[in-house]
C-alpha cells in the first residue's frame, strides 16, 4: 500500500529535499505518525486531505542532521531525545527525529534513558498503532505494529501492552480519547480497561499538557462523544470534578425531559459540535449550568436560582487550574455569567439590550459586520441555541431571541452604539457641570449612556441638559 507521495510532495515541496539529502548522505528516512494515518484514513473515506504538518524520522543522529541541513535554520527543539525542526525555505518548519528506543519512565511523563536505534524499535515505542505507521520516500507504506487493520477497523489501540505504554506517559490516557474523537474511531477494550486502571495518575501530567488535550477534544467534531468518553473512563472526575459533579443532579422534568443536567450539558454540547462552534463556546456549554448543585444546595433543592452567578466562580477556578488564557477565562465566564440573560434580551429595556449587545464589542469591524463587531454576544447566541435545543424549549425559546437580536442590530446602526454614547457626554463633562467623582457620578453617567442607547436622546445637547437635571436632583 502507498500513500498519495505525488500529491503530499506538491504540497510540502521542501520535504522531498529534507529525504532526499539524508538518503543521499546513507542514512533511512521515512515519514512517520500522523501525516501516513490521515493520508490514508483520506484514501479509505475517499476524503483526499492533505496534512499540513509532515514529520520524518532518520537513522541520523541530531550532530549529522545539523550538518546535512547546514544551509537552513535548525531549532533544537529536543535534541537531547534526538528531535529537530529544519526551517524550509517558504517558513515551513519539519521536525526530523532520530530512531530512537527509550528506557525507564520514573516520572510517568518521560523517559529517563534515550538511545540511538533501528526503525523497527522506534516504531514500536510509540503509543497508539495508527500513529506507529510510516513511508518510504517512493510513498510505500511500513506497517510493523498493525495500525493498518485498526485503521480500517477503526480502532484506537496501544502498541503492544497499554499498562506499559500508558506507564510511559500517562498522558497518553487522555490522547486516546482526544484520537477517537478527532477520528472517529473506538476504543479497542484493553486500551479502555487500562485507563480505567490508570486514570488517578493523570494528575501526575502537567495542567499544561492536559489543557491542550481538552483543547483538541473541543476542537474535534465529536466533542460531547469524548467527555463521555472521560466519564466513563474516570478521567473527568480527575480533571474536571465540577463537570463530573453535574452527574444526578436533577432538573424540572417539564423544562428538562432529557434527564439531569449532565445528561443535558452533554446534549447541549453535541449540538455545539453539529453547528462546529469554538472551542470557547464549547466550554461555555460545558460550564453554562455548573453552578447548579451549589444554586440548589442553597436554596435547599428548591431551586436553582442565581446558578449563573455561581457557576462564574466555579468555571474561573476550573479554567485557570487548566491554565487557560486570562482572556479566554474572562470570555468563558462572561459566557456563563450572561447566559440566562440572553434569554430574558426580548423583555429588557431598549437601553439595557444594546448595553449586553456591545459588551466585548470590537469597535475596529463594521458595524454592518454582526458576528466581527460583536464577537461575545454573538457567542451569547451560540450557547443560547444549544441550551434551548437541549431543553424542551427548542427553536421556541430561541427564535425569539434571533429575531430580537436582528431588530437590535438595525437599532444598534442607527443610534451608532456605545462609542457614540461615550463621545455624546464622558464623566468629565458630569464634573464640569459640578458632580463630584464617586459612584453617583457613574450611575448617572450610566443612566444618560442607557438613554442615548435607546434612541431617546440624540444629541449632546441633549445629554447635557439631561445630565444638569440628574446632578440637580430634579426628577
């Protein structure tokens, strides 16, 4: 069998250099991992994709690889575990490894010894076998591990013993998961029986290399099949106890006839994978309804009031111990905190609507552009729709909103939004007529900017005699 070398060589011009000097220099190099599964999966599905990262792995070691790529950019990425990036000429980088065959993992997260070794042994240390594939430069492809049977199956299965292989970096646990989410693919029994087993040891991996594999579950099509997939593993309750926790919860069954709100989290979520929403809206899913146990431990199960507010918390605690971005943080709990706001947009004031419209506004885009001007709400809407489809609600509760929000993007043009508002009257035009600064002068201040936005006044005249009959008292 061979992959499509033609196709993958037009595509990646320099990494038929990168073969052809270190086999012209003695030395075997192959295409290896990911680039030879998805070329074929591509071929099997009779989807013709293209990888747009190639890794080679040589017999060369790191000092001659360096010498042979003399004339080009070399990053030493890793060269203690025989890993370099050769910068191409267009930018491109290719990480070229060393064979290699690795001895001891006391850590459960990396080797202690590295040696030098043949194909064969470095193919077999790998972790999955669709990822222990490779190709000859002529594009035949080397199977020793069986990953061309699990690729046809559809099967995600360690290389040999998975006790061993997930010993060797436990983090391995959550890239099967990950894999059969980004593939499609199941779990073969032992691998799932073994992190079963293994699953506590998660926590021995850096927050760091465990964000990124959540993040690439997100990112999969099939993300509400891998937390699941956590679940079942006892994964989740090691990473995120607080989705976990969602298990049993209950729910009106007049509003919620699909089962408790994990159950309802997780449907909501394979909407957001049908749709192909964000990672960040996809987290905002995940967490839009974790402050409920709490809400309704409050209120002594009668309720789940103010869950929102609570649940803000809880996702800022989840997210930063995931080590995620402050700005991702912020827009994850602002998802949170709002969601049910979204919801009551029809009944709010004028003012107030187009207060919650501009909130992360990205002034730069065209007004006329809604989903680049207002990047949030328009994630608001996102969450709203897989929450309501989700529910007994479906498209009743969130047309309305869609329709609300069209009408107030027309309003939104014509009154120019915040910006006009704030250059209409600022705080220190309130001082200039005599308010003192404080927090009456920010809800005054407030209060004009909520008028300018509903339209009722229009001019800074206007805001200004308004301002001179707040700060005097008169009503």
């Amino acid at each position: 069998m061979k992959i499509p070398i033609e196709k993958l060589l037009y595509a990646h011009p320099f990494l038929g250099e990168i073969l052809s000097r270190l086999t012209a220099a003695g030395h075997q190099a192959v295409i290896v991992g990911g680039a030879v599964r998805d070329l074929l999966l591509g071929l099997r599905r009779g989807e013709p994709t293209l990888p747009q990262e190639v890794d080679v792995a040589t017999s060369a070691p790191p000092p001659e690889i360096k010498g042979i790529f003399s004339d080009r950019p070399v990053l030493e990425v890793g060269e203690a575990f025989g890993v370099l990036v050769v910068v191409a000429p267009d930018g491109r980088r290719y990480e070229v490894a060393t064979f290699r065959a690795e001895r001891g993992y006391s850590d459960g997260r990396r080797p202690d010894q590295v040696a030098w070794t043949s194909l064969e042994e470095d193919l077999r240390r790998r972790d999955f076998t669709v990822n222990g594939l490779a190709a000859r430069p002529d594009g035949e492809v080397i199977d020793l591990v069986g990953g061309l049977a699990d690729l046809e199956a559809g099967v995600i299965r360690t290389i040999g013993d998975p006790r061993a292989r997930f010993s060797e970096d436990y983090l391995r646990m959550l890239r099967a998961v990950r894999f059969t989410c980004q593939l499609g693919f199941s779990l073969d029994p032992a691998t799932r029986a073994a992190i079963q087993a293994f699953a506590p040891e998660i926590k021995r991996i850096s927050w760091e290399r465990i964000r990124e594999e959540v993040w690439k579950i997100l990112e999969s099509p099939r993300a509400a099949q891998g937390f699941r997939l956590l679940d079942e593993l006892g994964l989740l309750s090691e990473i995120l106890p607080e989705i976990s926790a969602l298990k049993g919860v209950p729910q009106p069954e007049e509003y919620h006839p699909e089962g408790d709100v994990f159950t309802h989290t997780l449907l909501a979520l394979e909407v957001a994978d049908r749709l192909e929403f964000s990672p960040l809206v996809k987290l905002g899913v995940l967490f839009h309804d974790v402050g409920k146990p709490a809400a309704l431990a409050r209120a002594k199960g009668e309720h789940a009031g103010g869950h929102e507010q609570l649940g803000e918390g809880i996702t800022r605690e989840a997210l930063s111990r995931l080590r995620l971005s402050n700005r991702q943080i912020d827009w994850v709990c602002g998802l949170v905190r709002e969601h049910m706001r979204a919801g009551r947009l029809p009944g709010m004031g004028l003012g107030k609507q187009v207060r919650l419209l501009a909130t992360g506004e990205e002034e730069a885009a065209p007004l006329e552009d809604f989903p680049r001007r207002f990047p949030f709400f328009s994630d608001l809407l996102r969450l709203f729709i897989c929450d309501a489809e989700a529910s007994a609600h479906r498209a009743s509760a969130w047309l309305p909103l869609l329709s609300q929000a069209v009408r107030l993007h027309a309003h939104y043009l014509r009154v120019q939004g915040m910006k006009r508002a704030r250059e209409l009257i600022s705080g220190d035009d309130l001082i200039a007529l005599g308010e003192s600064p404080g927090p009456r002068l920010g809800k005054i201040l407030s209060e004009i900017h909520e008028r300018i936005l509903a339209g009722e006044i229009e001019t800074r005249d206007q805001a200004l005699a308004e301002a001179r009959r707040l700060i005097s008292g008169q009503r």
